[in-house]
C-alpha cells in the first residue's frame, strides 16, 4: 500500500493495514535482544490473526482484572488510600501481588 496515499482517503481496511503494519514493526521499540523481538512479533501476529478473524497458532489470553484483586484481598476501595492506588505503588501491601 502506498505510504503517500492521505490518512483521510484511506479505506478502513487500509487503515487497519497502516495501523497493524506499525503495531508489528514497533519503530519506537528498543528490544532487548533479537529474541525479544521474534516473541514479540509472534504475539502481535497472534492477536491480529484474532482480530481478523482467522485462526491463531495459539489463543491469546489477556486477564483484565480491575479492582478485583482488592476485593478478593479482602479491603474495598474506600479502605486504601487514592494515592496508594493511583499515585505511588507499595508492592508490599498491594492486593494485586497476591492475586496474580
């Protein structure tokens, strides 16, 4: 596809083409090594096959877990502090910790 064609002129497919196009190749990503890299393009790959609709070597597995982990700790948001959350994170008390 060319690169010179207009953002405003592009068709969704061909959009979703740039965006996966620059999801894969990372520009702004430092990897570690090359190994990182493959692991990483292999999971890119994995994810888009999914969101085409195709079939994936394996499924992909993102857990979202909200606030969960501080009911299932046992405390409730009004319990810990906003900057405990939001702010600075004390990975001694943090519900997350534990739950993972």
């Amino acid at each position: 596809m060319p690169e010179e064609k207009e953002w405003a002129t592009l068709t969704p497919e061909e959009k979703r083409e740039v965006r996966f196009k620059r999801w894969l190749e990372a520009p702004d990503v430092e990897f570690i090594s090359p190994e990182a890299r493959k692991a990483y393009r292999e999971r890119v790959q994995r994810l888009q096959a999914v969101l085409l609709m195709k079939e994936p070597d394996r499924v992909p597995v993102s857990l979202m877990g909200g606030f969960f982990p501080i009911y299932y700790g046992g405390s409730t948001l009004h319990k810990i502090p906003k900057q405990k959350i939001y702010e600075t994170i004390d990975y001694e008390i943090c519900p997350w910790k534990s739950s993972v």
